[in-house]
C-alpha cells in the first residue's frame, strides 16, 4: 500500500470512497496531535468509533508500537514521505491490540496511516487456536474416560460391600438396609412380611470331616438352592457362619411356613458337593408385627429356628405370634 492521498479541496489527504467501507485495510489521515481528519470503517472499528465521528478525535493512545510520539519525531525530520514502514501493534493497552502490516506517511501538515492486517500472524494465532481447542478436547475426552472408570470402581466397591464374597449373596450390611426399608413400608402401607432364619444342621461336623474347602462349597450349594427356590421378590442373604436369613414380602406367617418348608426340602434334595454328604436345615420363620424392630423380629424367628434345632433338626418352626402384647 502506497502513499500519499490525493488531497482534497481543503488541502487534507482525502480517502479514496472504494476505500472506506473496508475493514481489512486501516486507512487514517491525523494532525500533529494524533487527531483525526479523515478515517475509513477499519480504522474506527479499531477506535471503537461511531460511523461519521466527530473531526479532531484524538487517537494517539491506539499506537502502542511503534507510539505516536516516536512517529511523529520522525515525521519532524522528514518533508514529505515515509515516515515508518512495518510491523504495527495497534490497540488498548488495558485490553485488545492487532498486528498489522504497512506504513506512516507525512503529507504536508498531516500523517497518513495506512496498513492492513498482517495474515501470517493471523494464520499462526488459527493453528495455536485449533492445536489449544484440539488439545482441550483431548483433555476433556480422558476426563471423561477418567471419571466413566472412577465410577465403575465406585460402584464395583459398592457391589462389594453389600455382597458376601463367598457365596455371593447380599451380605448382612446389605441386608440389615433392606430389613430397615421393609420395615418402614409395612409400618406405612400395613402389607405383611415374614422373615425365615436359615442354619445348616451340623455344619461343623461337615468341615472337620470334609474339610473347609468342601463346607466352603456346601455354602455356595446352599446359596444357589436358596435363589432358585425363592420367588423374585424374596430377598436371601448369608446372614454369617453356615447361617442364611430371608426377607418375605407380602407373605403372612402361613404363607411363610408353606414357604420355609419349601427350602428345607431343596437343601435335603440337592446335589452335594462331596459323595455320600448329606446335607440339612433348620429353619425358623416369623412374621413382623405392628411396631416391632428389626432386631425383635430378628430375634423371634432366631429363637423359632432353636426351637427347630431343639426338636430334631432338619425341620421349620414358625412363631405364630402376630402382636406385641403375645410376647
């Protein structure tokens, strides 16, 4: 880009009119003061200008490199012609600045600024922009990754700690929850429940005869028979030892003798893990009464299963007792 201006009648450099409209081109004609006399459309979006400004804006703050009072020394030296040609940075030094390419010309009593965009900055500060907006999206890519395995973990120990790791069932933690949320429903919507204590009869004489390693087996054989007898709702947990507890929803005490009685044969009739191992239970069931807690219900139904062991073994006794006042 070239200079200087055609001037106009009055003697001041006049811009071009196929000039004006443009915004890639900076085009500016300034006093000694850093005033303008004359500006095209790129030139006061820069200045943050309204379209048809007044004459004599002052504009020196906007030359943060080189400044306006380096320009104009030189300008001093010089008649008519360049006064500096290169790189500019032109902005607000609190906030915003540009890069561009051109030159400063004095023309009789006036300065003509006129550069354009430098396009090889702009193509760089693209490429930074797109290799920061692609590293960004790698990063939130592995955050995402990140937090999908930590909550897998979280929810894998989750699964732990409710389960018993030896027969997979839900442990007593588990169970105790279950029991409390139960509890809660009967006592507001007045549904029955029951509750059946599972103990293998002479579970000891098993792990001293057969090992540890086969009682560990009978504990899972039992747990598998337990799941494939019950009915979906039914809850079965390994309530500690060679001992299981079930939750019965929605099943009075009858209801869950009929059922009790149903596991007991199961446990009789399965196949054992070692030949020649026969294999029985216990049982003893009870259900909830109005008011009662967990631990009282629990208690009812541990004191039925002793009952069971008491008179015989391998047999169910159900506490039929179904208010507090019986007790």
């Amino acid at each position: 880009m070239t200079a200087p201006l055609t001037n106009g009648s009055d003697g001041v450099p006049e811009i071009p009119s196929y000039l004006r409209p443009l915004r890639s081109v900076l085009l500016a004609v300034l006093d000694h003061r850093g005033r303008v006399a004359d500006a095209n459309q790129g030139f006061l979006a820069l200045a943050s200008a309204a379209d048809n400004p007044p004459s004599g804006q002052d504009v020196r703050s906007l030359f943060i490199n080189p400044r306006f009072g380096e320009l104009l020394d030189k300008a001093e030296s010089a008649t008519d012609g360049e006064v500096f040609t290169g790189w500019m940075t032109l902005g607000n030094m609190d906030g915003e600045s540009e890069t561009w390419v051109g030159g400063v010309y004095r023309q009789g009593a006036h300065l003509v600024v006129a550069c354009e965009r430098e396009v090889e900055q702009d193509r760089q500060l693209q490429r930074q922009l797109l290799a920061l907006t692609e590293d960004y999206a790698d990063q939130e890519r592995a955050l995402v990754r990140a937090n999908r395995t930590l909550s897998q973990r979280a929810e894998e120990i989750e699964r732990l700690l409710r389960t018993d790791l030896l027969t997979s069932l839900p442990n007593r933690r588990h169970f105790d929850a279950l029991l409390t949320t139960q509890i809660d429903a009967a006592s507001r919507y007045g549904d029955p429940f029951s509750l059946l204590l599972v103990d293998l009869d002479d579970f000891k004489a098993i792990n001293d005869t057969h090992g540890h390693l086969q009682g560990d087996e009978v504990l899972r054989c039992v747990a598998a028979t337990l799941q494939a007898t019950l009915r979906a709702p039914d809850v079965v947990a390994r309530w500690g030892g060679e001992e299981f507890i079930v939750l019965v929803p929605n099943t009075d005490g009858d209801g869950a003798a009929v059922l009790a009685e149903r596991l007991r044969e199961a446990i009789a009739v399965m196949d054992s893990p070692a030949e020649r191992l026969s294999v029985t239970a216990s049982i003893g069931a009870a259900q909830w009464r109005p008011g009662e807690s967990a631990n009282e219900l629990v208690g009812r139904a541990d004191r039925a299963l002793y009952r069971a062991k008491d008179d015989g073994r391998n047999r169910v006794v159900v506490d039929r007792r179904t208010n507090r006042s019986s007790s």
